[in-house]
C-alpha cells in the first residue's frame, strides 16, 4: 500500500466550496485504487484567518506544506486583507510557498474543452498549449525588498540569474518532449515570451534559453515579445505548444489565455519544483460569490488532475497517472455531452452539482483507468 500525505489550504472565498469538490473526486479515486492511500490534513491558512489572528500561515502549517508529498489549495485573499503598505496578504501563503520550496515552474495549462465556449470567432481547430511561468524571480523577487523614498519615488529590480532560467527553460523544453505538438501543424516547440528588444534582463533571459534549447534538438524554438504575444493568444492560439516566461509577463498571459477557453473557472495550474509541488486553480477567491455554490470547481478538479500526474511522474506510480488522466477524460465527457456546467460557462449547476458529476463520471469509466 502506498500512502501520500497531502497538505489541504481550502483558503478563503469560494475555496472551500471548490476544496470540497475536488476531494469528493480524491476520494473517489482512492476508492478504486486498492493499492493507494491518501492522507489529508487540513490547515487553517490565508485572509479570513489574518484578519482573526494578524498570522496568515503559521510556521507550523509551513512545516507540514513542506513535510507533505503533495499540496493542494483552493483560493487565497481578501481585498481587504492587507498589510500597511497595501499589499494583500495572499503572498504570505502563495510567495512563502513558492519561494521556500523552490517551486519554479509554475504551469498553467491551456485547453479548451468541447461543450465550453471561447469569445473566439474561430476555434474550430481547438486550444491546446501550456504556459510555463518562472516562478521565483523576475519582477515579483523584489516583492519586499523595493525602495520607496518618501513616498515620492519607488522601484522595484527584476531579477534574472542564469541558474534561474535554465532550470525553467530546461523544464518547458522537457514538458515540450512528453506532449504532441501544437495545434497548427504538430510540431513541437517551445516559445520564449520576453522583451528582448528593449530590456536587456530580457536578452539575458533569451540568450540562456537559447543555450539551454540546443540541448534539446527534436524541439523547436520560437520567439515572441510580449505585446505582440497577446495578439497572437486571440487571433492565433494554434501556433503554440509550450510558452515559457518571466514571472511577472506570464502572470499577466496566463489570465488572458484563460479567457479564451471559457474563463479563470476553466483554468488549472501546477507550482512546481524538483522536490515539492502545489496544486490550485488559477482563480482568486471571489468573495462576492461565496458560500452560494454557484462556483465553478472545475479548475480545482483538473488542478488535482495535475497533481495526480506529477505525483505518478515522482513516484513512478501508474495507478496515479491513470487516475489523472481519468479524471481529465471524465471531465471532457461532462462537458461535450451537455452534462454539468456552472453559469459563468452557460450552465445553472451548482458547485456540487460539477462535483457529483465528475465523481460519477469517474466511477462509470472505472474499468479504463483503474490498473
């Protein structure tokens, strides 16, 4: 029997709602894998209970995020959970994670289901790429360490260090080696996303992709700055495979991507790094709709699918990697049957609705991805 201790942040807003999906379709798993046990603990962390107690997460939740073999979070932040300079206090969950645990990479992918529909004219031929994020430097390295003099002048450094990117680059160009290619022709590639022509960090950033994509000789390289980039993710999505970027740009292409494929509701994401990985959806914690379970928990559902695989990956456990991909068909056969959608999709499920259907969906395809 093999037992994976994962850590549970349901956080704030519409995140224990959508928590509570997902561990329906976790525990669904686990009742048909005989030879996997999930253990689960829960903890207390992120605005609602800053502003109970002035702590966001306590060392001791830390410890246990980092004891953990996987983490999976709902939604973290309040608007008006902030500290005296005005920043939310989100990063001290989100940022403390991602920069203490080295979890570099963070992936979001971008897939549009059939039965979901995108404000793009055409999209006849799919959407289907991943976005890889550098995780750890860029921009948001600086988060506490910008000056502000007198409240008159304020910076912020962006951060590139050769180290840094290669272990992103090497990570899209690895994630790029295990999938099928982009949609416009099948070859496989993997796009640099930057502001080369302008900033030389950028042109750093470049010059190591480049040195780290020579490695990789069956993988294609690609370059796109960053304006023309959004563009290019509505009038031509297709030409994409994997995109790799700096912290802050991938950020800010990430959330746009999302609205091509139905919305933040549709949009999983993995922060991910050689020893420890957490698993939330892309969205915030959307307080004007909490506790109505009008929320869409289908990013959840596929942010566990991603933990599943990467844990499967890790472990070199198959049972994992079956249940990932099974609750990926399941919800691919949800929602281009007519089956369970939230309004913010065109449906009137409800949050529990989305999860019942997938956990069923599961067990009636049981006998395909049960080993």
């Amino acid at each position: 029997m093999k037992t994976y201790k994962i850590a549970v942040l349901p956080g704030d807003g519409i995140g224990t709602e959508i928590t509570n999906e997902a561990l329906k379709v976790l525990q669904t798993v686990q009742d048909h894998l005989s030879d996997v046990r999930f253990e689960l603990e829960s903890f207390d962390a992120g605005a609602e209970r800053y502003l109970r107690t002035g702590v966001t997460m306590p060392e001791e939740t830390f410890h246990h995020c980092k004891e953990a073999d996987a983490i999976l979070m709902g939604a973290i932040g309040l608007p008006e959970a902030r500290h005296p300079d005005g920043r939310e206090v989100n990063g001290d969950v989100i940022f403390r994670l991602r920069f203490d645990l080295d979890l570099y990479a963070g992936v979001r992918p971008v897939k549009l289901y059939e039965g979901v529909v995108s404000p793009l004219r055409d999209v006849s031929r799919g959407i289907d790429y991943v976005i890889v994020r550098e995780n750890i430097e860029g921009l948001y390295a600086s988060r506490t360490g910008g000056c502000n003099v007198r409240g008159e002048v304020a910076t912020d450094t962006i951060i590139m260090t050769k180290t840094g990117i290669e272990k992103i680059s090497s990570y899209a160009f690895r994630l790029a080696e295990k999938r099928r290619g982009r949609i416009s022709d099948g070859a496989s590639m993997v796009t640099c996303v930057d502001k080369a022509n302008v900033l030389s960090s950028y042109a750093y950033f470049r010059k190591i992709f480049d040195s780290v994509g020579e490695q990789y000789s069956k993988i294609g390289r690609d370059y796109v700055y960053v304006d023309a980039m959004t563009l290019y993710q509505v009038m031509n999505p297709q030409m994409f495979d994997v995109v790799v970027a700096e912290n802050m740009f991938a950020d800010i292409i990430s959330d746009l991507s999302s609205a091509t494929v139905g919305g933040l509701g549709m949009a999983p994401s993995g922060d991910i790094g050689d020893q420890h990985a957490l698993f939330q959806p892309a969205h915030g914690t959307a307080p004007s709709i909490a506790g109505q379970s009008v929320a869409n928990p289908y990013a959840m559902i596929l942010s566990l699918s991603m933990m599943l695989n990467w844990l499967g990956d890790k472990h070199q456990d198959n049972s994992l990697l079956a249940a990932g991909e099974g609750i990926d068909q399941a919800v691919q056969h949800i929602l281009s049957s007519g089956g369970a959608k939230t309004r913010d999709i065109g449906g009137n499920s409800s949050t529990t609705d989305v999860g019942d259907a997938v956990a069923q969906a599961l067990k009636l395809s049981a006998m395909k991805w049960v080993k």
